[in-house]
C-alpha cells in the first residue's frame, strides 16, 4: 500500500468521512468510479491523440507530394525549408521540456521522425516509404503513451507530484511532509523533513499554496521548526475556526499560586495558551528571568480585553503587586478589579511623581536583593513581584523618556513592565525602549509596518508571507511572543478569552486571601507617596457617581520604619493627594496639549527676554550664575531679592547669627517636610528663595540645596521648568538612607 501524504489528507478534504466525533485521524477513501465514462473522456481519448496525428501527418505528406514532388526547383526548396524548420521546432521543444528526461526524449524522437518523414515523402511519395513510416508513427505513439501513463496514472498525483502544482512546487523546495493526521478540532498535522538542497524557510514560503489548497483559516497556518533539529518540523493547519464565536473564559485556576506559575490567557486553534511573566530560579538556576511586555493593536482590536484577563488571571496570586496607570480612559479597563489592584494611577500629576520616586524604588530593590546575595528576585526574596501596567494615553506620552530609562533598569529589581499602545513606532517610543520590551502581544494591525515594531524577527520569519492583517475586524485575535512561550508557537494566532464583568469581580474575591501587601522594604520606598494613594476597598464596577464615590479617605500618618514582615493590605486607607480627573474625550484632550504647548513657550519667551535684559544692563560685569538665575515666577510673584540673597552681603552685621550650613540645611529640609505634610506637589523657584532670608545664604545655597533635594529623591524638576515636583520629605529619605 502507498504511504499517504499530506496531499492525500487536504486534496480529498471534501471526500473524506470521520469514524466518530472523537477520532483523531481521518481516513481517506478510495474514489471506486475513477473508470467510469468520463474518466475514460479525459484520460483515455489523449491517449488516442497520437495515431489521429499521424493518419493526419500522412495525408498531409500525400498532398506536399502530389503538389512539389519531382520539381526541380520547388523539391529541393522545400525539402531544405523543411529540414530547417523541423530541426528548430525539435530544439526548442527539448528545451521546453526542462530537466522532465522522458519528455525531452519524446520531443527529440517525435520532431526527428516527423521531419524525416516529411521530406523523404515529399521527394520520392509515400508509396516508397508508408513501412518505415508506420513503424514511426507506432513509436511515436508508444513514446506519448507512455508519458501521458506516468502522468495521469490511476488519476492520482505519482510520488514525483507530476501533474498537480502543489506537489510540483513541494518537490521544488525539496522538502517532505509525513504522516498527515487530522484531529477533532479540524486541525492537520504533519512532520516536515529537508530534502538535500532543501531548508524549512522554502518549506514556509509554500504555507500560503497548502493553506488555499486546504481550504484554511485564514493565518491559522504554521510551520513550526524543531527547536533541537534543523532541518525537521511540524505544520499545523486549522481547516475550520474553532475560535469564531469567541472564547468564553473557564475562569481562574492557580489561586493562591506564585507568580512563577502560568496562566491561561486565550486559545489556539489546536487548545491553550499558557504564559508565564518569570521562571522559579530556586528551582532552575536557567529560568527565564522578566521580560517586559507590549502591546499593540489598532482602536477596537481587544487591547483592553486582552489586558482584564492577564490582570484578573494575577489578582489570585501571592507575592505580586500590581499598579495600574491609565491617565486617559481612569478607570475603564481598570474598573471591576480596582479594588484588587495594590495601586491605581489616573492622574497626571500622581504619575509623573510615581515615575520619578520608582527611580530610587528601583535602586533600594536592587540594593535589598543584592543584601539577600540574589541577582535577580527569586521565590526566597522578601520582596514581592511588582507589576506596573501602562495603558495609552496622550499624557503619558510626556514621560517617554523617563519610562524609557525605567524600563531599562527594572528587571534586575524584580519589576515588570507592561505597557498597551495603539502605535510602537519611534514618534511613541525610542528604539531603546522598544528593545528593552521582550515579550509582545500583537493584536490586529493594519500593515507590515506596524507588525515589525511589535513582534520580534523571530517570529516575523516563523509567520512569513502567511502574516495576517486585520486591523480591528476580528477583535481578540493576536499573535503573542516572549512570556515562556516556545519559539516555536510564535507564529500561532490564538483568541484572547472574552471574560464577564461577574468573572472579574470574582477572581478579585477568590483572590482576596491570597494577595500579599506591598512589602515593606517597597512601601517604605516610596513612602508616603504610596501611604497617600488613593484606595478601593470595594468593586466601583457600575457605581453611579463616579470613581470617588467608593474611594475611602483615611487621615495621613507619618513616615515611619517598615514593620519586620508583610502580610495583607490593611482596612485603613490613606486619602488621595490628587483630586481625580475627569476623563476628558480626544478633542478636548487634544485642546489641553495645545493650551499647555503655547503656556510653555510663552514662558521660554519670558525667559529668554529677561537673560537679554540682564547681558544688556550688567554687561562685562555678568557672571554665568546670573545669567542662569532667571525665573520669571520672581518677577510675576513680586518678590524682590535682597542685598542679602544676591550674592553680596552689606557691611552690617545680621541681627541674628548666622546659621551653620547644617543648621542651615535642616531649617530648608524641615520646611520642605512641611509643605510635603500640607499636601502641596510642587515648589517654585519663588517659595525657596524666601526661605533664603531664615538662613542668611545667597543663591548658590539654593542650588546647592535642590541638587542634594533631587539626589535624594524629594524632588525632580518638572518639564514646563515651573519649579520642581515634590515627590517625597527630605526628613524621611535622609533617615531612610
């Protein structure tokens, strides 16, 4: 019996009848009614093709006879003409029939047999020469016979693929597939072997050909390599979607887990998708460390139900914090597992002092895990995973630099970074940034550009030419890389669950006494920062009046020391620092960064107007510290430096004495401890130089002091130059360090 081949499983895909609903591999009939009349019309009558041609040859020679024989100019003529024709004729036909050698022979044989008969019939008459002829044309007729029977033999393609395009261009490549199988799910498996000559990316350019002749899903077709020999692989081919009607969530499983164990976050064709963001290093000193993770996707490809199933999938699990940020949509994505996440960030001004404390949260980690021997977080760290999810928005946009030099340094401190956006290319996010993002999840896009920024090389040459684009018509379908993922599934589409609002309140509850507290050594971090955040104690999923409604204040408490061990988020909450913000729509969004971009360069215009006005009026007496001490929010707040603040001190003696420099330093710090503790976010440049009277100290005091400030992390300065964000109270960074 004749092995089968993957041709024989897709080419009769439509003739083919399953044993039962659970069978594993279909059986191909026999085609009992090969040999009925319009077989025989198709393929028997070429067979006869050659003896007509003949019987017609000869009337023709006949006729040339009885018009030019004997002729003694016209019978050599022709006769020349004839042989010149007939020599061209069969060169040109050997070299159509290609490296085909049974072809070749046939037009050589039957070119030169014609030839010869044509003129030795119209020299001397086909009564001389009707044997020799006869015996011609049954050779000819022999020869066709043959070809058209190694051609069409039993009506089935031969082992060479001869006659059928498909396995023409198979043999082609030089590759093999094998033992084709077809499970219950529709989907067809067959193992791919090289050929000499042959490679597996030849193999991949022919998936576009086996999927039309397979009558596939579209973009369900892969090739997938074995990761331990080259040369051999696997293809996959999902004749009908299982996934069309979406993907209902099973739910969670793991609860009480670790964040080293995987999770389910949607379905190939052919079952399952299990991600993992880490490996367990107390297990396995080569498990896979963090890779920060991507997403992209054009509006309505199912960015935001891709990202509630990985999050509700993680609320069940212990040693993980999750901090959520999403400045444009609030609480939308966010909204029926507020209450489960460690932290919620929807206001502008909070995020921007959240990125610049996560500076020196990522150092203290690294320092704390360095004092546990670990270089990276391990199960047997007292830290915790934290998680930080970025959603899109226009306003975070403007901390693309300090998210790129966060990201690059995060994974060694046991932080991983997920962040969702319509558009990775370089007007969004630097090339840096982009690398340092090893994982992906690419939902529907629009071209091949798009793709390349998203998904790695890799998986780019896995998919090749069977790439699918389909921008937002098929929302939830994707392509995911990196998180554990063999390399060898990246070229697989899979659907992402389509989860219910009940699921995700419940896999908050079932969560509930599992999830640890942030842990101390990351609290007391970022200080009150974190204390202050503003917290859900209960689902806000559906409230009516608004994200606050549910946010339960508690009274500030001071800074104070870590308590020796983590356990669960206590029942008091901290108020929130920052009024919420509406959630603006695009337009006015759009008008906002308009208003801000003309505030700030009238402001640069203040600014350089009042350094033209210092060179001109100080001119060569102009020291660079002059130049530089310009602030518009001097002139505009009225205050006026004295003699005493400027750099040059009069000749009489101060009423008070004069401050040490580290008298001086903790009268600024504790001021500084005071305006944190009222609640403000920012200093300007106005506020210190007031205080430069209590301490008797000239300007560079005060650049001096805002450095060491910056250095410990209280404040950073912020990007309209209106002064400096206060992150933190200098006196709790200083006992901290």
């Amino acid at each position: 019996m004749r092995r089968r081949t993957v041709h024989d499983v897709m080419g009769r895909r439509n003739k083919t009848k399953q044993t039962a609903a659970g069978a594993q591999v279909v059986h191909v009939e026999t085609d009992s009614s090969r040999l009925s009349g319009g077989w025989l019309l198709v393929h028997g009558l070429p067979l006869a093709t050659p003896g007509i041609g003949c019987a017609i040859f000869a009337i023709l020679i006949v006729l040339a006879h009885a018009q030019w024989g004997g002729d003694p100019v016209w019978t050599p003529l022709l006769s020349i003409l004839f042989l010149l024709i007939g020599a061209l004729v069969t060169f040109f036909a050997h070299l159509s029939a290609g490296p085909r050698m049974l072809l070749r022979v046939l037009m050589v044989v039957t070119g030169s047999l014609a030839t010869g008969s044509l003129v030795l019939g119209l020299v001397v008459g086909m009564g001389a020469i009707w044997p020799a002829y006869i015996l011609c044309s049954l050779v000819v007729w022999v020869l066709w016979g043959i070809w058209r029977g190694t051609k069409y033999a039993g009506a089935t393609p031969t082992a060479d693929g001869a006659g059928n395009p498909l396995m023409e261009a198979i043999k082609q490549a030089k590759v093999q597939f094998n033992n084709p199988t077809v499970d219950e799910r529709g989907v067809v498996r067959a193992t791919v072997e090289t050929l000499s000559g042959g490679t597996l990316e030849n193999a991949r350019a022919l998936m576009p050909m086996i999927s039309a002749e397979a009558r596939a899903v579209p973009g369900s077709t892969n090739l997938a390599g074995d990761l331990d020999v080259d040369g051999r692989g696997v293809v996959e081919i999902a004749t009908r979607d299982n996934l069309k009607h979406g993907v209902p969530w099973p739910g969670v499983s793991g609860i009480g887990s670790l964040p080293t164990e995987p999770f389910a976050i949607g379905e190939y064709q052919t079952g399952p998708c299990q991600v993992q963001i880490l490996g367990d290093l107390s297990k396995d000193r080569r498990a896979p460390d963090i890779k920060h993770l991507k997403i992209g996707g054009v509006t309505g490809s199912g960015k935001s139900t891709g990202a509630r199933i990985f999050l509700a999938s993680q609320l069940v699990k212990r040693r993980l914090n999750i901090i959520g940020i999403d400045l444009s949509k609030g609480l939308q994505t966010f909204g029926p597992f507020a209450h489960g996440m460690t932290w919620v960030i929807t206001n502008e001004e909070e995020a921007r002092l959240f990125l610049h404390r996560l500076k020196h949260v990522i150092k203290g980690r690294n320092n704390h895990l360095t004092s546990e021997k670990l270089m990276r977080w391990s199960p047997t760290s007292s830290l915790n995973v934290l998680e930080i999810w970025v959603e899109e928005s226009k306003e975070f946009r403007k901390f693309q630099t300090l998210y790129g030099d966060l990201v690059a340094d995060a994974r060694s401190a046991g932080i991983f970074f997920v962040s969702s956006t319509q558009h990775w290319n370089y007007r969004n996010v630097s090339t840096d940034t982009r690398a340092n993002h090893g994982a992906a999840i690419m939902f529907g896009v629009e071209s091949y550009e798009n793709a390349e920024q998203i998904l790695p090389k890799d998986a780019l040459a896995a998919l090749g030419k069977n790439l699918q684009y389909w921008g937002a018509n098929k929302p939830g379908y994707c392509y995911v890389t990196g998180l554990s993922i063999p390399m060898n599934r990246w070229g697989s589409m899979l659907r992402i669950y389509d989860p219910t609002d009940e699921q995700l309140t419940e896999a908050v509850e079932l969560g509930a006494p599992h999830r640890d507290a942030m842990d101390p050594v990351t609290a007391h971090l970022f200080g009150e920062l974190f204390t202050q955040r503003t917290r859900y104690p209960r689902s806000i999923w559906g409230a009516t009046s608004g994200q606050d409604a549910t946010a339960t204040p508690a009274p500030a408490a001071a800074p104070q020391a870590p308590p020796a061990a983590a356990h669960r988020d206590p029942d008091t909450t901290a108020p929130a620092r920052w009024p919420s913000t509406p959630t603006l729509t695009d337009d006015e969004q759009e008008m906002t960064e308009m208003a801000d971009d003309e505030t700030a360069e009238e402001r640069e215009a203040m600014y350089e107007a009042l350094r033209t006005s210092r060179r001109r009026h100080l001119g060569e007496d102009a020291h660079p510290s002059d130049l530089a001490d310009v602030d518009p929010e001097d002139v505009i707040s009225g205050v006026i430096v004295g003699p005493d603040t400027d750099g040059n001190e009069g000749d009489d003696e101060p009423e008070t004495p004069r401050p040490s420099t580290e008298e001086a330093q903790r009268i600024w710090d504790m001021a500084l401890d005071d305006w944190y503790r009222e609640g403000r976010t920012t200093v300007r440049t106005a506020d210190l130089v007031e205080l430069l009277a209590n301490v008797q100290r000239a300007r560079k005091f005060l650049y001096r002091q805002t450095e060491r400030w910056e250095q410990l992390g209280c404040v950073a300065p912020r990007p309209d130059a209106a002064g400096w964000d206060l992150i933190a109270s200098p006196m709790q960074t200083t006992t901290r360090t």
